[in-house]
C-alpha cells in the first residue's frame, strides 16, 4: 500500500504563493506513491502537484480515497465540493495554513461592533470610491448599495442592448425569471463557488459576514461584491445579448473571460487581507470594574 509522506513545512509553498485552483469532475483522486494522481473515465492518468496547487475542486463524478484525502491535508491543500459547472459550494476541508491567524483576525474583527462597520465601509468604498462613507451605518450602506447597483445593472441593460425590467426571480421557480434573471442566476452561483473556494482556503469564516448577515454564507457573498460588476454582471448581460436563450452554459464561459481577464483570483486574496489591515487579533473588550482606572 502506497505510503505517503508529510513534507516538512518550511518547504511547502505558502497560500499566496500555490497556482490557482484545479477543477475535477467524472474521474477518481486517489495516492501514487510520492504524490497523488487524478484517474479520469476516459482512462487518463494525470499528477496532481498537491504541494503547490491552491485548491483542488471536486465537481460531480468524481471519488477520492482516504489516503489521498490524507495527503492533501498533509500538504495542507484543501479539496472543496462543488455542483455542476461550480453552481453549488457544498463543503471544504482543511485550508493551506499553517495556523489560524486570519479566521482570529476575521472573527475579532466581526465581533468588534465599530471594527465590523469599518470591514463593512471598506467593502463598499472598494466598489464606490467615490462614495463618501464617514458616519454611515451598515443598514445605511446596504440602502446605498441598493440604489448604485440597481444603477449599475440599468447601465449594462444599455450597453448590451439588453431590456432589464429589474432584479426579480424566483429560487423554487426557475422559470418564472426571464432571460437575463436567469442568465445573472447562473452566472453569480458560479462567483460564489469561485469565491468560495478562495475564501475558505486563505481561512477565512464563511458564516461571518459584515455586510450580509443572511443566508449560510455571509461573508462569501460580502467577498464576492466586490466583483460582480467587473466579472459575473457583465457576463450575464453579454451572454443574452449573444444568444436570449442560453441555457447556462455561454454565460459561465463569459464569466470564467472575465475572471481572468480582471485577474480576479490574483487580486481578490491581496484585497481581501486589505480589508482587515491595522487590526489587531482580539475582539475590543468591555471595562474591566475591577481594575482602577488610570488618572489623566
């Protein structure tokens, strides 16, 4: 039985410096001696260099052994759980860290009610710079945001040629929406999936949002914000003015364009570190009744 062994740390390549993501789908992962190896249906045999890779993404179709599962972990590469095409995120296992500094950065950031505010203006001045945001509350920012995007989404109806009669689709009903909900459906599901898989291998804590506070995954859709507008908007509008009945399928070919094109993987861990500069690790604490208070 092939024996894997864990690398030293120090050798291993840190987050910021892995390539980008490897997506699977209809094949098996499991160990080949030194490393592990990907077994597609149609019998090809690739290596995986799990040492380096940032994520290695598992689509529909595929299998992956326990020991392979044990090597990536051991070489700190985390393997996320994705629906068809990266519409859905379903899970994720370790992150490529060597400790959890980001996740106590993140979480005392959240937990600091005027530090969550701040995350919170920063996100929406990374988007509307020219926006003034001194003073403002989150709800304040959310109504904000509300009308720049519903500005931002008539913007692209006219530049594509596109009739938008508003943001409007139903979950439990797909075909309720027309051509262009649909399309901006699809094209954000597979943002979120993309942004997913970046967020939980740097470390951050999907469930702690700071604009968004619904839903499972708050703070995935706070990350992913920051781009619609550049990446999977844009791609929706572009696809229906390209052909009114895609089914899926042109849209997400636009928006994996678009996402290397703005560069998007590359920046998105730098400008989400940004977000948190200049604060420390723990959460503000209340006064403490039992200690004296120093004398000005």
């Amino acid at each position: 039985m092939p024996v894997f062994e864990r690398p030293p740390l120090d050798t291993l390549a840190p987050a910021k410096d892995r390539w980008t993501p490897v997506y699977l789908e209809h094949g098996r992962v499991e160990v080949d001696d030194a490393s592990i190896k990907w077994c597609a249906s149609d019998g090809t045999v690739c290596p995986i260099p799990v040492a380096t890779v940032s994520a290695i993404i598992l689509g529909p179709g595929t299998t992956v052994t326990h020991a392979a599962i044990k090597a990536a972990a051991q070489c700190n590469c985390p393997l996320l759980w994705l629906g068809e095409d990266g519409l859905r995120f379903y899970a994720f296992g370790i992150t490529p860290n060597h400790d959890n500094s980001m996740a106590r950065i993140h979480a005392s950031a959240w937990a600091a009610p005027q530090k969550r505010n701040e995350i919170a203006r920063r996100m929406f001045r990374h988007r509307f710079a020219e926006v003034p945001t001194g003073g403002v509350s989150i709800k304040q920012l959310r109504g904000m945001e509300g009308r720049r995007v519903k500005h931002l989404y008539e913007e692209l109806g006219r530049k594509f040629g596109v009739t938008w009669k508003g943001r409007d689709y139903n979950p439990a009903n797909w075909n309720l929406a027309d051509n262009v909900n649909r399309a901006l459906s699809a094209a954000t599901a597979s943002h979120y999936a993309l942004t997913a898989a970046v967020c939980c291998s740097m470390g951050f804590i999907p469930q702690l949002g700071f604009v968004h506070v619904a839903g499972t995954l708050p703070f995935i859709y706070d990350a992913a914000d920051l781009y619609k507008h550049e990446t999977s908007w844009p791609a929706a509008f572009e696809a229906i003015s390209l052909n009114p009945k895609d089914d899926g399928s042109l849209v997400r070919k636009i928006f994996k364009r678009n996402v290397e094109q703005t560069r998007m993987l590359k920046r998105m861990p730098e400008d989400l570190i940004a977000l948190f500069e200049g604060f420390n690790e723990e959460p503000d604490q209340p006064p403490n009744p039992l200690q004296p208070r120093s004398e000005a």
